[in-house]
C-alpha cells in the first residue's frame, strides 16, 4: 500500500473542497492517521469552514461530492486509506465540550 | 421504518437546542441517527427486491429486512463501490457514516461540532438520493452482492 505525504493529501483535499465550496468557505484543511472501525489504517481530514452558515447552507451534494472525489483521488495515487471528513469551524476546534 | 423521518429527527435534535449551543448528547444521537436513516433505507431496498414493494410486511418481510448487518456493508465496500457510478457514492457515504455512528455511539473522545452533524445529515441525505439514481441494475447488482455471498 502506497502512503502518500501529508503536504499532498492537504493538497488534494484543497483542490477539491475549495472548487466544492468555494474557497470564501473553506479556511483550513487537516490531515491525520486514524483507523476505520476494524483497527485498519485510515485517514482523518478535517476541512475548516469558515462559519457554520457554511455547513447549514451547503449544497445538497457537496459533503457525498467531496467524500468520493477525494476517495477517488487518494486511490489514483496508490493511497487505499479511507477518507474519513469531518466538518468544523475554527470556534469549533477551540471551543470546549459540553459533559 | 421511514428513513426520511429519522434524517428529520437528527436534523431537529442539531437544530432544535432552545438556549445556547448543542448539547454533545444530541449532536452524537444525530449522527447516530443520520446512519441509521441509511441502513434502515438499505434494508428496506433488499425486502423489497425480494418480496416485491406491494409484499405485505410480516415476519417473512421482516426475515428478509433483518438479513443485512453493519459488518456485510463494511467488509464488502470495495466489491461494491466496483459496481461504479452512484452506487460508489452511495457506499462511501455509508462507510464514512458508520464509521461516524461508530465513534458516536462508543467513543468517550469522540467530539461532534454543530457543522459536522449537519454535514452529516446532508450527506445520509444524498446517499439515499445517489442510490434511488442509480440504474435499475446498479442497484440490484448492490443489494444482491450485499445479501449473498461469493463463492
């Protein structure tokens, strides 16, 4: 299995989600290891939305868009990890959870 | 069991905290909910392939229904995605939401923003959609290659 590097995984996933959002959208774009739910190795990315209006007024296929254009794109790569996409703003990643 | 009412209820358990932001209790049903929107829709799709949609829903329907499980959609993602067009749509969005309903329901460290579970429901949402797309065959070769095994 071919693991490519994180500069290129941010890369593909920039391309994509800012042609999917519009890069007034979209401010940052995460990449980590992470596991699917069988310990198998995965990828967590975390596109950074500019405000919450963004996700509350996203178009009815952008996320199922963005999912499979990147799978598609990591694959044609050599990468079989599997995308995982999370949404949040920068408030969201800094704010603390409630109990 | 109608999938579009459980995608409604996540989307007001997201969107319906009176003061404040969402609790993380909530956000956490409504992905959990948001997966289960699509794998009650997948079990419905399978019954009705089989018994017709006009079957009357008893305990054969019900056998039928049941036959499917979270790890059959899991471990045959690839074969499935094969299939191309919609249904690959259609099967990352499942596996990315299972795993989503996975950490959900199980992870103490699992941390659900407000953007994440809308984005969430959309995507169940558009699942549904790109599978009720797809060709008449596509679907079938789906929901056959999910109920039954390769030998």
């Amino acid at each position: 299995m071919t693991v490519i590097a994180d500069d290129k995984i941010r890369g593909i996933v920039k391309n994509i989600a800012t042609a999917t959002f519009g890069s007034a959208n979209v401010k940052d774009f995460l990449s980590e290891p992470t596991t699917d739910v069988d310990g198998k190795a995965a990828l967590q990315i975390t596109i950074v939305l500019a405000s919450e209006s963004s996700a509350a007024e996203m178009s009815p296929n952008a996320a199922l868009d963005t999912l499979v254009q990147i799978h598609d794109e990591l694959l044609k790569e050599g990468d079989d990890r599997f995308p995982f996409i999370r949404y949040a703003t920068s408030e969201d990643l800094r704010a603390d959870v409630d109990e | 069991m109608n999938p579009g009412h459980l995608l409604e209820q996540a989307e007001n358990l997201i969107l319906t905290q009176p003061t404040g932001a969402p609790r993380q209790a909530d956000l956490r049903r409504a992905i959990s909910t948001a997966y289960y929107g699509v794998f009650h829709f997948v079990m419905a799709a399978a019954a009705d392939l089989v018994l017709g949609k006009t079957a009357p829903k008893d305990d054969l329907y019900a056998r039928v229904y049941r036959s499917l499980n979270h790890r059959e959609l899991k471990d045959r993602s690839n074969d499935l995605r094969a299939i191309g067009g919609k249904i690959k749509a259609f099967i990352d969005a499942v596996i990315s939401l299972q795993k989503d309903r996975h950490d959900a329901d199980y992870s103490p460290l699992y941390r659900v923003s407000k953007s994440d579970a809308l984005a969430k429901v959309t995507l169940a949402r558009s699942a549904i959609v790109s599978f009720r797309d797809a060709s008449e065959g596509d679907q079938k070769a789906c929901l056959i290659r999910l109920m039954f095994k390769e030998r």
